[in-house]
C-alpha cells in the first residue's frame, strides 16, 4: 500500500511538474518569438515644407474656395430668374384660365372678346367686277 502511494504521488507530481513545463513553454514561445521579430521600421518623417511652399498651398487652396464660392453666387442669380420667370408664367397661365374655367376662390375675370371686322381683302375682289366662272 505504501508503494501504492508513492506511485500516486509520483504520477502527481509528474503531472504537475508537464503542466508547468508546457506553461513554460507557452510562456516562452509567445514572449521569445515576439522579441525575435523584427520591429516596424519608422517611416521617414515627410520633408518640411518651405515658408514659400506653405503660402503657396494656402493661397491655392483660398483661391480654390473663393472661384467655387463665385460659381454658386452666378448659380444661384441663374436659379432665382428661373424661378422667378416659372412664377410670372405660371400666374399669367392662372390669369388667363380664370377667365374661362373656376379657379378655386380666385376671383373670376370677364373673358376679353376681340371681334375683328370682316372686309373683303382688295386681293380677293373679283378684277374689273367680273366673276370667273
């Protein structure tokens, strides 16, 4: 029996003594690989610009912004006499419909009727009076 329990311990200790190994091994791999590999280069800070090269960019870009900011003024004068002829249009339309049909609440106007007289056209009276048959 004797014999029997130090085997148990034995066998204990053996198991405890492969689950440190394999810890140490872990350990070991994950930290001794991580330090043998090559460490990112550090890039090259960009060349510093000079004073002329920074006014040069700032100036291109306020005079970007400037020539986009004119473009919408004239798009926007363009818009508005668009809108502006679509609602004249628009209210003649309505003006001249409600002379003949009911506009919903508009106040109708009487229709203007043009009666244009009829003449004979000196083109189309018969030459010296007589009539071709």
């Amino acid at each position: 029996m004797a014999d029997t329990f130090k085997n148990l311990v034995a066998w204990a200790f053996a198991v405890i003594a492969g689950g440190y190994e394999g810890i140490r091994r872990i350990v070991l791999l994950t930290f001794v690989a991580t330090a043998t590999e090559p460490t990112p280069v550090k890039r090259a800070e960009p060349r510093r610009l000079t004073l002329a090269d920074q006014w040069a960019y700032l100036t291109d870009i306020v005079m970007g912004a400037a020539s986009r900011a004119e473009e919408a003024t004239r798009c926007h004068a363009s818009a508005t006499q668009q809108l502006d002829l679509a609602q004249y249009a628009l209210s003649s339309m309505i003006d001249e419909l409600s002379a003949v049909m009911d506009m919903g609440g508009r106040v109708r106007r009487r229709a203007t009727v043009h009666v244009l007289g009829v003449s004979p056209s000196p083109s189309l009276m018969p030459i010296g009076g007589a009539i071709a048959a």
